[in-house]
C-alpha cells in the first residue's frame, strides 16, 4: 500500500508472553498487555475513542476559553455471544468546564454544538467504529 499523507500504520512487537510494545512512524510507544499498569487492547480502543472526539473539543472550545477542567470517559459493556467478543453500549461522557466571564460562556455554549460534529462527522476513531470496515489479515 502506498504510504501518502492519507495512509496511517503502527508496528506491534513481542517483547514477553503477553507484552507488546506498538511503535508509530513517527517512533513513539506504548506497552500493551496483560500486566497490571499495561494497557489492554480493549482499554486501548476506548482510550483511542476518547482521545480522537477530546482532541475535536478541546481544539474548538479552546478557541473560546481554556477549560478549567477537561475529562473524557468512555464506557463500554464486553459480551461474547453468537458473534464472538465484541464490545457494546458504548458510552462517551464529557465533563468539561470552563472560566467565568464571557469567554467562558461562548465555550459553554459551542460545547454541544462540537461534541455533536465531533461524534457525527470529525472523529476518525469513532466514525470507523459506528460505520464499520473490514478488516483484511494477511500472513507474510
């Protein structure tokens, strides 16, 4: 595959029986795993969901105000059933507050508005999640 300004990738390796370490292109790391500080793959998605619509909100309504406090969590329910382990009830709940004072209010304000757009249209993560995509696994 082509690697344009479009193409996004990560390498994973084995370090242990049960830890990884994912590198991106640009040589950043995190440890994933099985051990208590790890995070696991699936801690790893909700991060991911929470990091890509908080990066959305915070970027516009910081444009208003800097947040007094910004916090970002996602909740998932995890069932195996007919169609294998799969997460469902995904929840993403925002606790945002901003200063007093008129740029506060303007932040206030556009709050809803960008959580909105970030989870119908801007956030990469969660858009591919509710839309779905084949995933292809290949052995080289």
């Amino acid at each position: 595959m082509a690697h344009d300004s479009t193409h996004r990738s990560v390498s994973l390796t084995r370090d242990a029986d049960g830890t990884f370490t994912a590198t991106n292109v640009r040589g950043g790391t995190v440890t994933i795993g099985s051990a208590d500080s790890d995070f696991t793959p699936v801690e790893l998605l909700l991060a991911a969901i929470a990091a890509c619509t908080a990066i959305d909100v915070g970027t516009v309504t910081a444009r208003r105000a800097e947040p007094d406090s910004f916090r970002v969590e996602v909740d998932a329910e995890k069932i195996r059933d007919e169609q294998g382990n799969r997460l469902t009830d995904l929840a993403v709940t925002f606790d945002v507050t901003f200063p007093d004072g008129e740029a506060g209010e303007a932040a206030r304000e556009l709050l809803p508005k960008i959580v909105a757009q970030s989870h119908d249209r801007l956030c990469t993560v969660g858009r591919t999640i509710e839309l779905g995509t084949p995933i292809a696994t290949r052995i080289e």
